[in-house]
C-alpha cells in the first residue's frame, strides 16, 4: 500500500529525513529484470574482505547514473553516505565500503569477465523480463573522450587514441563504443568498446565477422541489420550474404550507385511513400543494381520535410562563401598580382571553389609605374612599365545554384539485399527511419545530467568497463521508458506534461524531472517506524500498475527497522 502525499511527521533532531527522488524507481526496475542475481552469478565477489556483493555494486553505480541530478561516480561514497544502504543493498553494507579501491576491483572483474559478453547477457535477461522480440537491430556508434594527455596501451588491446571525433575534440584522446539497438523499443542489446583511431567501416565489418554469431544465440528472432551509410561497403554486404544477414542502409551520396539514382530524380514522377500524411516524402523504385558483387534493391527518396532545415544550413554556408569571396577579390585590390598572368591564375583558382555564389567578369586593372629614374627627354613621354595587376568583379549569391543544392539534400537512396521481399517504400523507409533510436541513445549517453560525457579513467582495462557500466545504465534507462509508456498508454492513464498538458507516452527523463519535483522523504523515527511523504496520486497510481518491484522503495514497510539489531 503506498502513503498518502501528506507528511505525517514534523522533523527534530532524532528523527532522520532521506529524499529518495527517482532512485527507488531505477533500484525496482533493476530487480525487476534480475539483473543484480545475474551480475552475482558471472562476476561474484572476492575475498572475505569486500562487504558488497558485485551485483548491488552495479546496481548502486547504475542508480547513481541515473539519478537527477546526475552525480559524479567519483563521488559514490559522499552519494550514498545520505541514502538507505539497507533498504537499496544488502543491510551490512554502509556507504565506507563504497571506496575507490572496491569500485576500482569491480571493474576489474567486468573486463575479467568480459564487457562485452557481460552485457549481452544482462540485455538478453531485460528483452526476455519485458516480452520483446528483436527482429531489427539498428547500429552506430560515437566516441567518448578523455581529458587526459596520454595513450596509454596494455594487454588488452583497447586503448585510447587520437580519431575522428564525434565531441568535435581531434585534439584528445578518445574511445569507440559500438551498439545496437532494437528498432521498435530503442533498448540497446549489444554494446562493444574499441579503441579511439577504429573508423566505423571496420568496427560494422568486425562485428559482422566475430560477434554476429554470439548475437543471434541469444535474440534468435533477428533478421534485419539497419545503419547509416558506413555499413554500405562491398565487405559487409559480402559478409552478410555469406552469414544470411538482411542488410538496410544507405547509400553513400558520392558514389555511382548513388549518383544514377539521382538521375532518376524528377518531381511528377515521385510518388508519395506514406499514404494519408501530407508531410510525406516522396520516392521511386531505382533499377536493381549491386554493392560489390551483392545484388541490392534501391529506393530513391526525397524529403521535402527536409527543405526548410536544409535550406537553412545551405544559405548559412552560401552566406559564408559569398563573404570570404568578396573579402579574396578585396585583397586582390590591395595586394595586387605582379602581372596579369598571376591575377588570371589566382582568379582562375578562386572561381574554381564557389560553390553557391556567381561570379561576374573579372575586371583586370593594370598599375604602372615610370621605368626609369628622372625627367623624360624634352617633348617625349614618360616610360613606364606595369608593376601590378589588380582585379575586381562582382559576387552574388546564386539562388538556382542555393535551390539545387537544397534539392540534392533531400535526396537520398536506400539499399537491401533482401531482394526476395515484396516490398512496399513505406516498409523499406519505415525500417531506416527507426534509425534515429540509436541516435537518440547517444543523445541520451552524452546528456550531462546522465550518464557520461567524457572520461577521466586512464587504465584501458578500466575505461572499458566504465563504458559498459555506461552501456548497462542506458538499457536499464530504455526499458523502464518502454515500460512506463506501455503501462500508461495500454490504461489510458495521462501524464501530466508542463502548462496543464498531458501525454500517454512521458519520456524517462520527463517522469524523473515529475518525480525529483515531488521531493519525496522517507522519515525514519527514533522507535523503529518508517513514513514516506509527498507521493502524489500520478506516482501511486503509475507504480501501483507497474508492480511490486517498484512499489516496493515507496513503501514505509520497507524503511522499518528492528531496534534490538
């Protein structure tokens, strides 16, 4: 039975307050799925000397991560020191035991273990507590990187290293995590940490070759690999027909499969791929063509929805150019060439880079100067010789050129080699678009209010862990969001939003901020009894749907201690 939200006790100085925010919503959720037996089972502990077990340590990191604010996992000891260890973990355990020595240990024993199996194993439990089935597994990847001014390289092969960096920070180091994620849920199910300087064609195509086996034992029904245009290279499509994959994915703009496609683009013969929606991209069936030796199926999109945004960064860049433009052909009037032949050159190389502007007839103005030294003979002119050439024309933005490259971003092709399937555009774009779940994930990781935006561990070993540690804090963050929204969508119930508005489908985030605001206590007093204050109808109504296991941390019960122990 969960309280009422009116306080039930006044504070004094024996009696003890504890805010419990969204914590106890991310502690029922992890033993929900059973994720803390299963760390126990795989990783266990060691030695007589550490208190915790290895399964409430991660389950403590994990609601430290998710907890809002986001508190620094440097800071665990300070974190839990306010919190109630015995209702969360195991009732020896105290926030002392909590140290940088026992975290440090614990990561040790993931990288033992395995991250990457680890965590296959943990979402394989959440996909089967949450009755999903994966059919489609959408994968990208990004980079976290390290303020720290060393490479450092060990055994395990992993390390951190200069890269293309997503953070738009070349100047650090950095690692790779590589996920995938289930098109229809968002949870990631496989997450794999490779070292900084590892581009994404290779890690797609390593993962194809060396994990993709481990991945189909535990999510049978997967058929379908979805990504961006770094999955579309002749190796992987050729490793995907001798594996049986079903590959989804663009096709990269810059090529001759591409480039035919666009040939193919005109406006009165697209046909609009989501009937009933005015906003519908449009699109036409391309020729069967092939990436290597692949025979794939290509559908030509064009997304007007696109348009305004598109136009926008193109007319930012066309802006940009026009200026650098003009300011090039102004220097060329205050530093002149010293003949005309180099005006004509550096003219000829200016010209050649526009991309968005018109350039008018140049205008080449010739500097002279007398030749010689003194007055000219008497009656005679004075000789001079050209000692400069400056040039000057006219620049304007060339809107036909802005509206076709507009055009040309708004179009794209997509590839399958599933060529034996019927099927529709809506279907095909459908897949790709779900695309953006993965992409929201690393919104998500890279969110400071959770989880990680950089990383200050130096050991390899350890930065891998932390990494999965990271990984495992976004799924437990994706099913309960999965979950939320299908207990409050499949009972109507309403969510209450910001300016009296309200939704079946609150996002985590939105429900954590809804739940920090409550400013929910648990009140200890000096006989042993319990109380929790400030649930309000909207949180005992959601937790009582969604079942014990969450109902459990705002229940006065379980704060109740027995004073003789």
């Amino acid at each position: 039975m969960l309280p009422s939200s009116k306080p039930v006790v006044s504070i004094n100085s024996k009696i003890s307050s504890q805010e419990l925010g969204n914590l106890g919503m991310v502690a029922g959720a992890f033993d929900e799925f059973g994720l803390e037996d299963l760390i126990n089972k795989r990783i266990g502990k060691e030695g007589s000397h550490v208190v915790a077990d290895s399964g409430v340590l991660v389950k403590l990191l994990v609601m430290q991560m998710l907890n809002v604010p986001y508190q620094s996992l440097s800071g665990t000891q300070e974190f839990y020191s306010a919190l109630p260890l015995e209702v969360f973990g195991q009732q020896k355990i105290t926030s002392e035991d909590l140290g940088r020595a026992v975290l440090s240990r614990l990561l040790d024993d993931v990288y033992e273990y395995g991250s990457e199996k680890l965590f296959l194993e943990c979402s394989a439990q959440v996909v089967e507590s949450l009755n999903i089935k994966i059919t489609e597994a959408h994968i990208d990847s990004t980079s976290f990187h390290s303020d720290g001014k060393s490479t450092i390289q060990d055994e395990c092969g992993f390390y951190l290293a200069l890269g293309y960096s997503r953070d738009h920070r070349p100047d650090l180091n950095q690692a790779i995590c590589l996920m995938l994620a289930d098109g229809s849920s968002g949870l990631p199910f496989y997450a794999r940490n490779l070292s900084g300087n590892v581009n994404d064609n290779k890690s797609f195509n390593n993962m194809l070759n060396f994990a993709w086996t481990n991945i189909k034992e535990q999510f049978s029904e997967l058929e379908y690999l979805v990504g961006d245009s770094a999955l579309c290279t002749a190796a992987n499509f050729a490793d995907a027909a001798e594996q049986n994959i079903k590959l989804v994915t663009r096709v990269p703009d810059k090529t001759e499969t591409a480039a035919r496609c666009f040939e193919m683009f005109e406006p009165e013969k697209m046909e609009s791929i989501f009937e009933g929606d005015e906003n519908s991209p449009v699109g036409r069936w391309c020729e069967d063509g092939s990436i290597g030796e692949q025979k794939v199926k290509l559908l030509l999109v064009s997304n007007g929805a696109l348009k305004e945004q598109k136009s926008q960064t193109i007319r930012k860049h066309a802006q940009t150019e026009l200026e650098k433009i003009r300011s090039a052909i102004k220097k060329m009037q205050t530093q002149p060439a010293i003949c005309k032949a180099d005006a004509e050159k550096n003219f000829s190389k200016l010209v050649g880079k526009v991309k968005f502007c018109k350039v008018g007839l140049p205008n080449y103005e010739e500097v002279f100067k007398q030749a010689r030294r003194g007055r000219p003979k008497k009656g005679g002119a004075p000789e001079t010789k050209c000692v400069a050439v400056k040039v000057n024309a006219e620049v304007l933005l060339d809107e036909q050129k802005i509206a076709d490259a507009v055009e040309q971003e708004c179009l794209y092709v997509l590839a399958t080699n599933d060529t034996e399937r019927e099927w529709t555009m809506a279907q095909l774009l459908g897949i790709y678009k779900r695309q953006s779940v993965i992409e929201r994930n690393w919104r998500c990781c890279k969110d400071p209010r959770f989880f990680l935006d950089a990383i200050y561990l130096k050991t390899p070993s350890r930065i891998d862990a932390l990494l999965w540690l990271m990984s495992l804090a976004l799924l437990v963050y994706a099913a309960m969001e999965y979950k939320i929204r299908k207990i409050t969508s499949e009972n109507g119930m309403e969510f209450p939003l910001f300016e009296n508005k309200t939704t079946q489908k609150p996002t985590l985030r939105r429900v954590f901020q809804y739940v920090g605001n409550l400013r929910i206590q648990v009140i200890k007093l000096p006989d042993g009894k319990a109380y929790i204050t400030n649930v309000d109808d909207v949180m005992s109504k959601l937790l009582m749907k969604i079942g014990d296991s969450w109902c459990w941390y705002y229940s006065a019960d379980s704060y109740c201690c027995n004073l003789s122990t």
